[in-house]
C-alpha cells in the first residue's frame, strides 16, 4: 500500500516489542504509513487487542515480563523469523535499555529510539548532569561525584542547606530516593538509599542534591532527526502524581508564563544536544514556586502523556519516530510547531482510590468509553479482557482537548460521566473528583497535591449523574455479573447503589 507522502514505505515489517495501549498506539502509526507489524505476546495477552490488530503475532513465553517482553534473546529472533526491519520499543520494557538497542543494531535491525550512548548517559543519573550541566542547562545544586562516606555528605549538606536529597545515580522514577532534614539523620538515610539503589540496580551510588520544596513536575518534549535538526514541543505539566506514578497530566501548564517557556524550550533542546539526541525523548524539570527550574532527568522513550502534546501541536509523534528512525529530516522546524488550545489526559487505571490506590485487576465485564468533541480515549482492552496482575493496570488514557484550559476541563468532566467500567474496581470517580477540585481548577497543584488533598471515599460525592447513560443492554450486563456474584458495581456509593440498581432494572425492563 502506497503512502500519502511517499511511494516507498519506511520500513518493510515492524516489530512492537511492548503490549497494551501503547503497542496499538505503534500499530495504527504503522498502518497509516503501509508498514506492516508484528506483534509478540505473552501468554495471557494471546487474546490481547495488539495481537488482534497486529499483522503477524508470535508469542514470546509466559505471564511475567522477565519471562517474555524483557526476552532479549526471544524478541529478537522473532524479528528474524518474522522479518521485521525495525523495533519499536513503546515505553517501559526494554526501551531504556542501551543493551537492547545495540542488540538490535549488531541483528541489522533498526531501535525506533536514540543511539544506546544517549541512553546511556542519560540512564547514569550524575553522567547526566554532568554531560547537560556542561552544556549550559541548569541542574540542582549539588554532589558533581558519588558520595564516599558519611563524613563527605555531612560536608556538602551542610554546604548545600537542608533539607537535601539523596538520590540513586542509577535511579530514576523516584527509586532509592530519600528527602533529609536534618544533619542527624544523613548517615541512616545514605545507608538506607545506598541498600535500596544495590538491590534495586545493582550500583550503589549515591549523591546529594539541594532539595526543592513542593516542586511542580514539567516536562518538555523533544524530536531530533539524523540530520542535525532538534526541535521541541513545548511543556506538560505533570505534577498530579502519587508515588511517583503519573495521574492527571496537561498541555500548556498553568504554571508556565512565555518567559519561562521559551528558556524551558531552549535549556530542553541543549540538554538533548548535549548527547546528540535522536528521535523522541522528554527532558525533565522540577518547577519551584519562584519559577527558577532544573534539570531532573531526561527519558529516552515515547511516554504515556505524548498524546496531550499530539493533542495540542498537532503533531504526530509516533509517526515522527518512525520516520526519523528511517533517516528522514524532520518535515518542520521549530517556528512551524505552535501550541493550540488545551488538552488534559487522566489515566484509568483498574485501582482502588480508596484502598491505598492499591491495583484491581479482574476481567471487565461492562465497559463504556466516552467519545465525542475534544475527547480520545486511548486503550488496550475491551469487556472480556481481563486486567492481569502481572502488568501495569491503566485501562486508558482518557485525554480532552478544548480551546481553552476550561473547556478542556469541561469535556473532561463530561466524558468522566460517560466513562463506565465494571468488573475491576477503577479510579474515574478519583478523577471526577479531581477535576472538580478548586486547587486543579486554579492550576495551582504541585506534586503533594494527591497526598495532601485525597482522602478515601471523596470520589463518592461526585458519581451521581451517569445513570441516564447506561443503556439497556448495559445495565442487563452489569445486573446479571453482580447477581452472579462475578463483581461488585464500580462505581455507585452504598448509598446510590440501589437506586441506581433499580434504574438499570427499569432500563433492562424497557425492551
Ligand atoms: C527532587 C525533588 C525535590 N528536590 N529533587 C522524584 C522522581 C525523581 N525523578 C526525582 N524526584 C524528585 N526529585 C530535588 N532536588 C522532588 C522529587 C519528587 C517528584 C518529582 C517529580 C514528580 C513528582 C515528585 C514527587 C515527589 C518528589
């Protein structure tokens, strides 16, 4: 199949080396340049939507990803058997893995992502501050080496002012992390994040940084072709967030004025050049209250949230990686790419808001995705699949797109009414919650907003009016899987629950 922009495809076969949302994600970017895919699947995910819409599928071994989407070894001879010319890695799995895309190098296989060095140094936490800092890009102040000894962290804690922060070189995402406030618990601490980053990355490492006190988390987005060209996207505000999981994230963030754009632009594209980044890749900062920034780290991968930033550019991102990885130049410069409207993504995960957010997984019975002006709902399941304990439990990523930053909120808040899962327990209610909230509808959240605001059972207020949604054929469903016992309605409060019971009998009833 020919193309709109070019005879020849990209590539002939590529391989999706990941599952769920994000490998549909790659597969539809595929069909829409005539690149065929293949798909690997682990046992659980042979009935998955990424093997149904895959052109070829081939599984990869059992449930847990160390037996499967971590294979190396499998993965790649898939490739082979297959015929695949390229890898794409989607997020997570082994695409931070600098071995992987060297793997799949020395196979003769194009990696969708950067050159292994750019992972590399920007996997090695203080080899990345040290690389961007020499570029110019302002990072945290603190330790350029690892700490030696307790003495040595005393020193520069002291230096730097508490409270500090310890954190692991090969860390990230917040593992073998440790906020300290006072000089008396430096040593305990360092012991402690020194076990945690041994067991957890086998490098024991550790700096210290000044610590930033209710930091916003913003991030902007990065494209860099073969030829030279490194452009931005501009920033997403991601500082809705618990344990270092990502919840509510939005495109332009609310707290970033023009000035503070345009230098978080330019520092992005020097932190990307200071390792010839290529392909897409996010550079990291915490945003303190004064609006000075940092560097925190860059991710060398396609992320969860790009879909607000497709949402708001207009650009497609999946599609630019792959044409990058070919080796074309990017099809526009950095005055082409402007920002339009506002788009806010909530993620739907199968947890449990008010149970420590605990995961949920079981089958979906019932499940009712909202459409309509402004929204895309990005998922990797379907009523029957079930949401297995072995893997990340988003169900979806729910993103709307409005003129403004309160239509988009708006159309949020109107799609979360529509949004009906049953069967595992989900956190829409969480997000109706959130997005009614007077500090998020200010756009004044930072990254202690969940942990200061949540309390369990505030969902509850906020599940009244979808009832008119649900159709008949619904409300049967739902009726017979909760008289059969299979599930408890996901979303009605004890107190809504039997009206709204007797709403679906009445529904059921009608035809
Ligand atoms: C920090 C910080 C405050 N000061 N560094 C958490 C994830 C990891 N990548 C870095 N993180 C932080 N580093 C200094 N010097 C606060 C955090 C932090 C955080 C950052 C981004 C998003 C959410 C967060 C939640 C808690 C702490």
């Amino acid at each position: 199949m020919a193309t709109s922009r070019s005879e020849a495809p990209l590539f002939r076969r590529v391989l999706v080396a990941n599952r769920g949302e994000i490998a549909l994600r790659v597969i539809r970017a595929c069909r829409e340049l005539g690149i065929e895919t293949v798909a690997v699947f682990s046992e659980p995910d042979r009935g998955a939507l990424h093997v149904r819409q895959a052109d070829h599928a081939y599984p990869v071994g059992p449930a847990p990803a160390a037996d499967s989407y971590l294979r190396i070894d499998r993965i790649l001879e898939v490739a082979a058997r297959a015929g695949a010319d390229a890898i794409h890695p989607g997020y997570g799995f082994l695409s931070e893995r600098a071995v992987f895309a060297r793997a799949c190098a020395d196979a003769g296989i194009t990696f969708i992502g950067p050159a292994p060095e750019a992972i590399e140094a920007m996997g090695d936490k203080l080899e990345a501050r040290r690389r961007v800092g020499a570029a110019g890009v302002p990072v945290v102040p603190g330790s350029p080496d690892p700490i030696a000894d307790d003495a040595q962290v005393e020193m520069l804690a002291r230096a730097i002012g508490f409270p500090v922060m310890l954190k692991a070189s090969a860390g990230g995402g917040g593992k073998g992390m440790r906020l300290v406030d006072t000089p008396e618990r430096l040593a305990s601490s360092l012991r402690a994040a020194r076990s945690e980053a041994r067991s957890a990355f086998g490098d024991d490492r550790v700096y210290v940084e000044k610590a930033i006190v209710r930091p916003r988390h913003v991030e902007v987005q990065v494209l860099g072709d073969r030829h030279g060209s490194l452009v931005h996207l501009y920033e997403r505000e991601c500082s809705v967030q618990r344990r270092h999981q990502k919840v509510i994230e939005e495109s332009p963030s609310p707290a970033v004025d023009q000035a503070i754009r345009e230098r978080m632009g330019a520092v992005a594209l020097a932190a990307a050049r200071s390792v010839d980044y290529v392909g897409a890749g996010t550079v990291e900062f915490l945003l303190d209250q004064d609006g000075s920034f940092y560097f925190l780290e860059m991710n060398t991968r396609i992320q969860v949230e790009h879909a607000i930033t497709e949402a708001v550019t207009g650009v497609d991102l999946v599609r630019a990686q792959i044409e990058i990885a070919a080796g074309r130049p990017l099809a526009f410069r950095q005055q082409d790419v402007v920002q339009r409207g506002h788009a806010i993504e909530c993620r739907i995960y199968a947890e449990d808001p008010d149970n420590g957010f605990l995961p949920a997984p079981g089958r979906i019975e019932v499940l009712r995705v909202p459409s309509g002006i402004g929204i895309r709902d990005d998922s990797g399941v379907y009523e029957g699949f079930e949401v297995s304990t072995f893997y990340d439990p988003m169900i979806s990523k729910l993103i709307a797109w409005g003129a403004t930053r309160p239509e988009a909120i708006a159309r949020m808040r109107r799609a979360l009414r529509e949004y009906v899962v049953v069967g595992p327990t989900a956190n829409v209610a969480f997000h109706r919650w959130a997005l009614a909230h007077p500090a998020f509808v200010a756009g004044d959240v930072d990254t202690g907003f969940i942990g200061r605001e949540w309390r369990p059972g505030a969902g509850a207020a906020h599940l009244d009016a979808d009832l008119p949604l649900i159709g008949a054929a619904m409300a049967a469903a739902v009726q017979r899987a909760v008289r059969a016992g299979a599930v408890a309605p996901s979303g009605p409060t004890a107190a809504s629950r039997s009206r709204w019971k007797q709403a679906a009998r009445r529904e059921a009833c009608r035809d």
